[in-house]
C-alpha cells in the first residue's frame, strides 16, 4: 500500500500551476513572495477576498457552511491559491472530503522551488487521510506517506492541522498529533529533503483517476473516476493560516533552496493590510461610531420635535374646544344656518393652529 506515490499530487499541480518561476533556476530572477506575517482564519461560507486567494482553476460554491470544491464534468479540477506565503507556521483546515474512486482532495503548503506538506483524501476511501512532504520536488521515492484514520471524513468536518517549523513537522487531526518528521532524519535525507522554503496554500479536488496519469498514480487514487458519478464534492469551511515570521517579502538568496538562504524582507505585509482593511459599514456601525454624546444630541433633537409636535397639537385642540364652546354659546336660540363671519373666523383660527404645529414641525425638521 505504501509502494506508490506520488507523481500525482506534484505532477498534477505542477501542471495546473505552471506560471511558477522556480527560484532554484540560476537562469532566472522570480518575484518575491509576498508574506502573510501573521496570523488569520477565513470562514469559507463567503466570498474570499480575491486579493488574497486566487480561484486558478474552476469555481467555488458557498454555502452557509462553507465553499464547495465541485467537480462537476470530465477532466474538470477544482485549485485555490493563496496569493501569499508563510514562512514556517501552521495551516489548519476545516474540510469534508469528496467521495469517489480516483478523486484527490488535497489541502497543502508548496514552495516555488517545490517544497511540500500535504494533506490528501483519496476518494474510495472515506475513512482516512494521508500526510506527505516533499523537499524540492524530489520523488524519486515514495516512502515518505502516512496513513490516518479519520471517521466520516466525507460527511463530518474534521480539523486537520500542519505544524511547520525549522525543527519539525506535525500533522494533527482534531487535536491529536498524528505524526512527527523531524528536520533531520533518514526520510528527510538528514534534512535535504526538508520542506524549509516559503509556502503558498494550495487547496484542490482533482482527478488522478484519468488515462492520461501513470499506472501507479490510477492505482493509488482506487482507478479510474466514473464519471457518470459527478459531482465529487470537497468542502472547506474554514482555513486558519499563520506565518512565524513577519515582514513585508521573503526573497531566496542564493540557489541552495536552504532556509538559511531565505531573507525576510522588514516592512509592512500587503495581504495584512488587506486583512485589517476597514469593511464597509453598515448603518448601526455607523451609529454606534458617532459615539454617547452625540447620540444625547440626537435623542434631544428627537424629543424636541416630539414636545413642539404635542405643543402644537394641545394648542390646536384648545383652540377647538374654545372654538366649540363659542358657537355653541352663540348658537343658542339661533338659527342653524352658519354665520359667514363666524365661518371666516373659524377657518383663520384653523389656519393658524395649522400654521403653529407645522412650524414646530419645520423647526426641528432644519
Ligand atoms: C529554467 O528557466 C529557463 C527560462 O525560464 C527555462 O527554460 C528552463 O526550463 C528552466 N529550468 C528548469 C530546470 O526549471
Ligand atoms: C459563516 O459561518 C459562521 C460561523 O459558523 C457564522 O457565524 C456565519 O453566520 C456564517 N455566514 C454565512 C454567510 O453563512
Ligand atoms: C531525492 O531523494 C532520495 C531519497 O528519497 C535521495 O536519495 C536523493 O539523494 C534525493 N535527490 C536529491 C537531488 O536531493
Ligand atoms: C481505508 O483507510 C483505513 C484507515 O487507514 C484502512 O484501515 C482501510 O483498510 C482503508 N480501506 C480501504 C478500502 O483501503
Ligand atoms: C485544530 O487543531 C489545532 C491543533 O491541535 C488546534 O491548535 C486548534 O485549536 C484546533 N482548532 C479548533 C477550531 O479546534
Ligand atoms: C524527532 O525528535 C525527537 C526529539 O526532538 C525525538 O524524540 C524523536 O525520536 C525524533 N524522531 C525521529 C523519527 O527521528
Ligand atoms: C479526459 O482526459 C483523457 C486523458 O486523460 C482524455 O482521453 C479524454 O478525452 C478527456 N475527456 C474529455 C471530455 O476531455
Ligand atoms: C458508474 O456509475 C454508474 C452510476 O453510479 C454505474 O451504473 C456504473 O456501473 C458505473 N460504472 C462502472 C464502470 O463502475
Ligand atoms: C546572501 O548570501 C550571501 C552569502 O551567504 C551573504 O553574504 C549576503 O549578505 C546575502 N544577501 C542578503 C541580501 O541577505
Ligand atoms: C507600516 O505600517 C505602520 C502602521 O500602520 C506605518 O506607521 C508605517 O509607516 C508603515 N511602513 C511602511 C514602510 O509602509
């Protein structure tokens, strides 16, 4: 069972990923990677901040409980990027995988000269999950796999960590270390091997069970994907990311791909800023922003116009009632008919009264 391995996940992302610059190439000069220089979770039941996570190949779907990973047509792939790197940290992912022969659910850390951590759900088996690492894209063995059990890891969420530092690697499944690689071991190559570069976050559904991969790779996915069994579905709900360092850029010195090599880069970290961005208020933010006093003017604007309003309205109502008993005093003895004069008076008193509860309104309206 731990015979094959692994051109798969490397072969296939590599290929998805191909714009990398490898900064191991002394023929080229690549960019700096950007750091991440702290520490933040991102639910994944909304939409991730596009400056920060790149959707390289295919689409997400939320849901309340988070983004879908779907595969939902032949040969199709699913890979979201982060656009920033850690250098050491931990990365700790919330994911149900997908079900299905030759489908490979994978959550990982990889470098630009091809260090890698990995998680990875093989999708005829919903009962487990597999770690590996990589140092430098070297997979001329395949020795390096483990194999965790996990209950339900299609329907529940699970929390899988990686703990990642100069010293050692730790997979953690809620909670519980699964498994320790030390930075030098046989395995490692005595830290050769040792996955030690700037990572980025990689996390993909794809098919390893297509014509196309190699006889080892098909056999470790469980053959050939159904296709008459879309969609496979990974769900991720959330992802928590923190980098040990902190600075604006990490840039490789040299070509040894050591971490001795990396230099930190002082400043301010773009995808930090971005983090801490202010979001667009909503009206209650606003309102609670303005602060005690100045809701105390508010409150007091507000009940001043109420008082003028009553004011307004007890003086209309007097004004009536006066009125009322007026004609009815003159009205005794006399007949129905109204008196043109008396109809004059009535309507500029009403006017009036109309007049005085429509300034009080204007008044507080100013
Ligand atoms: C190094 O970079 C050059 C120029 O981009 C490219 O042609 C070559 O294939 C690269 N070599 C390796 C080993 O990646
Ligand atoms: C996302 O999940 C969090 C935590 O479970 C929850 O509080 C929040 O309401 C959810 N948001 C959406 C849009 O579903
Ligand atoms: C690749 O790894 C194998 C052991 O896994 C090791 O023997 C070999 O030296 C490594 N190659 C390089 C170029 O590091
Ligand atoms: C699935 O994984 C579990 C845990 O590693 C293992 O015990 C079981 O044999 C596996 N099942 C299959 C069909 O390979
Ligand atoms: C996930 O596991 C890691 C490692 O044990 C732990 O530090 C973290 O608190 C866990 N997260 C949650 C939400 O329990
Ligand atoms: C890893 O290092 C720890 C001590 O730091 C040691 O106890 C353990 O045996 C080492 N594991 C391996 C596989 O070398
Ligand atoms: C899927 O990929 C295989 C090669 O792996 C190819 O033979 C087949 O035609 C592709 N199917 C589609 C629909 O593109
Ligand atoms: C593919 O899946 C369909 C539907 O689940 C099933 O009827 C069919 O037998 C499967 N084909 C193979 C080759 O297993
Ligand atoms: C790059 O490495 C060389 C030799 O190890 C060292 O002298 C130099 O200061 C380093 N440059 C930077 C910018 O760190
Ligand atoms: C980094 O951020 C701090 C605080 O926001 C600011 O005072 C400082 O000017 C920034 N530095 C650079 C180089 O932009």
């Amino acid at each position: 069972m731990l015979g094959f391995r692994h051109v798969a996940l490397l072969g296939a992302l590599v290929g998805l990923v191909s714009a990398d610059c490898n900064p191991l190439n002394t023929t080229t000069t690549c960019p700096a990677d950007p750091a991440l220089g702290t520490e933040h979770t991102w639910l994944f039941n909304s939409t991730l901040d596009s400056k920060l996570w790149d959707m390289q190949t295919g689409t997400l779907e939320y849901t309340s409980e988070g983004a879908d990973f779907v595969i939902k047509t032949e040969n199709a792939s699913t890979l979201l990027v982060s656009n920033f790197y850690i250098f050491f940290g931990i990365m700790e992912a919330h994911v149900k995988m997908a079900k299905g022969a030759g489908i490979i659910s994978s959550v990982i850390l990889q470098s630009d000269d091809l260090d890698e951590i990995d998680w990875e759900w093989v999708g005829y088996n919903t009962s487990e999950v597999q770690s590996d690492f990589f140092g430098k894209g070297n997979t001329t063995t395949s020795d390096r796999g483990g194999f965790h059990a996990v209950a339900n890891a299609d329907t529940e969420f699970h929390n899988y960590t990686s703990y990642w530092d100069k010293d050692r690697l730790e997979w953690w499944i809620d909670q519980e270390l699964v498994r320790t690689v030390n930075y030098s071991e046989a395995l490692t190559v005595y830290g050769k091997n040792y996955p030690q570069t700037p990572c980025q976050v990689k996390i993909s559904n794809w098919p390893v069970g297509i014509p196309s991969e190699s006889i080892g790779n098909i056999e470790w996915g469980g053959g050939l994907v159904n296709w008459s069994d879309v969609p496979f579905t990974m769900t991720v709900s959330k992802v928590r990311v923190q980098d040990f360092h902190t600075g604006k850029e990490y840039v490789y010195n040299g070509t040894s791909g050591s971490y001795e090599s990396i230099e930190v880069v002082s400043g301010n970290s773009t995808a930090q800023a971005e983090i801490e961005k202010q979001p667009a208020k909503t009206l209650a933010q606003k309102w609670a922003d303005l602060g005690t006093a100045a809701h105390i003017g508010v409150y007091c604007g507000a009940a001043a116009f109420a008082a003028i309003a009553i004011a307004g309205f007890v003086f209309y109502c007097l004004r009536q009632r006066r009125q009322g008993r007026l004609e009815r005093a003159l009205g005794e003895g006399q007949p129905q008919a109204p008196d043109p004069t008396e109809m004059e008076t009535y309507k500029k008193q009403w006017r009036q009264s109309d007049w005085a509860t429509r300034r009080g309104y204007q008044a507080v309206g100013q």
